[in-house]
C-alpha cells in the first residue's frame, strides 16, 4: 500500500499540472509570457530534451491517443482503492448509514457511463452528406461566422458555429472544444454527455470529501480527543487546539488526510471548470465561441501582436433564446434540428 500512495500522490500531481497547464495556454495574455519563458529555458535545457518534450507535448495534446483516458481511469481506480481500503472499513465501524457510503459507487458507475458517451459518441461530424442541413441550423452573425466561408482541410463550406479541429482532422458542428481527457471533441451531439460527465465526476470528488471529512470529525467526537492536554517543547501543558488535531490526524491517519486534501482541491478545481461550462450552457456559448469573443479583455495587453490599423469587431451573442431553450438546445439537439428542418 505504499506504493500505492506514492503513486497515487504522483499522479495527483501530474492531473493539477495538466490541469493548470490547460487553463494557461487558453489565457491569452499568459501566451506572451509562456513564451518568454520558453525562450530563457532554450538556454539552459539541453537542444535534444527540447526536441524530446516537444515531440512529447505534441502527441499528448495534438493527436488522437489514449494516454489520457488511461490516466484517468488509473486515476479514478487509485482514489476509489484508497477510499475503500482506508475509510469504509472504519466507517462501518463507527456504524454510518451503508446508503451514505455506498453513495460514491453509484456515482461512479453514472460518471462511467456518461464518461464513455462522451468518448465514443459522434460530436457533430460535418460531411458531404449533412453539410446543407447543417447551414440551415445556425444563423451566421458575419463577424465570428461569416457566410460562404470554406475549410480548406475537409473542402467543405462551414456552418455557423463549426470549427475544424486540428487533433481530430474534421469540422465539428457546433464546437465547443477538444477535450485530451475523453479523446474527443466536444460538439453538438455529445455536449449533454460531457456536461454530465463534469457533473457526476464532479459530485463524486465532494461525495468523497464529505464523508472523509464526517468520518475525521466524528472520529475526534468520539474518542474526545480535542479534550486531552499535551506537553509542549517547553514542559508546560497546552490544550489540544486545531493546529495539533490536524498533525495528530495526519500521522495517524496520512492517507485518509491527504485524500481529503485531495479531493477537497480537486472539487474545487472541477467545481470551477463545472460552473464555467454551466454558463456557456445557459447563455448558449461555446468554449471556441467565449474564447474568440473574449479577445477584447485582452486587446491592450503588450504581449499580444495586433495590427495598427486594425479595427475592432464588436461580437454579438445571437444565438441565446432564453434559459430553457439555451438547455433544450443542448439536451435535446435531435429535437432542435427537426425544427430547423421544417
């Protein structure tokens, strides 16, 4: 179980690394300054380990593979093995509701199911076949999405709200982004999917801090811990206070504590991610959409290249139509490009 834990602690810091890694490159006055940092590493890195980890990067977040899909599902079966192993053995001791604690299992199996559909399910593949119907279902606002527009890839004209996604080599209806954690992009048929994905595997994360955190708890209550003294480095007796119940708690119990502080950092993280797409939903935007349209909060940063007589372009959301038509859209698109048809 060692092992376990240190791998565990290993992988923890890899998916924040990537995580935070994601949320810098789509920022874009932070562009400019990862690149200057690029830039005083070429100097120091030898050239052959800047080929080796650009070769690296690019087959990790610019083509198609798996890598990511395994690491979250080793990830996943590492913290729910911890969780198992560490805490519902001494929860079934301290007699809490078997409903409670099985609640993260069935959180699971739902985060699984909806995981795999945003994997293997179509997002919105435009083709020869589709492309006129697909013209038909947006409006083009003549900024973001002008008309008569081609993909020079795919050689197809570009429905209003499509992008061509470099990693998949496909124009994607409706696209949002492409997500290296389901091998996908997200698109029009399997937003809905992915949106219940961040929401179970969110939910799951708090499930798991909440008992962690019930469990410690009770465990102090009941042993009446926080009542006992101890000698200081001085001789002289202290109160047990907060700082010392948590050491007393991290060398008694080191997995369950880091667990909790992981997942406590992980919920935070996916919880913030969740609200973000939470309102591209309900404002009926899109990643690609909110990323371009964005550009302004970042017209006068210095390290972004623009030209002098460039004039702005002021972006118009068109495409909201009110709360539950924005979520019918996205839950229900099967029903909303029947009505386009007629």
């Amino acid at each position: 179980m060692d092992f376990l834990f240190l791998f565990l602690f290993y992988l923890a810091s890899v998916l924040i690394g990537v995580v935070l890694i994601c949320i810098c490159s789509k920022t874009h006055c932070l562009k400019g300054l990862v690149g200057r940092g690029t830039q005083v590493f070429s100097y120091i890195i030898p050239e052959c380990l800047q080929r080796a980890m650009l070769k690296l990067l690019h087959y990790l977040f610019h083509t198609r593979n798996h890598t990511f899909i395994i690491l979250h599902l080793i990830l996943q079966g590492m913290i729910y093995t911890e969780y198992t192993w560490e805490i519902l053995g001494y929860c079934r001791e301290l007699e809490f509701s078997l409903y409670y604690l099985l609640l993260p299992y069935l959180l699971l199996i739902i985060n699984l199911i909806f995981f795999t559909l945003s994997c293997v399910t179509n997002p919105g593949t435009i083709t020869k076949a589709n492309e006129l119907l697909l013209l038909q279902v947006y409006e083009f606002d003549e900024v973001m999405f002008p008309k008569n527009m081609r993909c020079s890839t795919c050689d197809l004209r570009k429905p209003a709200r499509s992008k061509h996604c470099s990693v998949c080599n496909r124009c994607v209806h409706r696209f949002d982004h492409h997500c290296v954690w389901v091998n996908n992009c997200i698109g029009a048929w399997n937003t809905r999917y992915f949106l219940l994905y961040l929401l179970t595997l969110t939910t799951s994360a708090a499930t798991m801090a909440v008992v962690s955190t019930v469990f410690l708890v009770q465990l102090v209550v009941v042993s009446d811990f926080y009542l006992e003294t101890y000698v200081d480095d001085l001789g002289h007796f202290q109160v047990v206070d907060t700082v010392f119940l948590i050491q007393y708690l991290f060398l008694t119990f080191p997995r369950i504590v880091f667990l909790l502080g992981f997942v406590v950092v992980l919920t935070f993280l996916l919880g913030g991610y969740l609200c973000f797409a939470l309102y591209l939903a309900t404002t009926n935007q899109t990643t690609n959409e909110w990323y371009k349209g964005d550009r302004a909060w970042c017209q006068h940063c210095p390290y972004m290249a623009q030209p002098p007589s460039a004039e702005p372009q002021v972006y118009q959301n068109i495409h909201s139509h009110g709360l539950w038509s924005n979520l019918r859209e996205i839950f229900l698109p099967a029903a909303h490009y029947e009505r386009k048809k007629k």
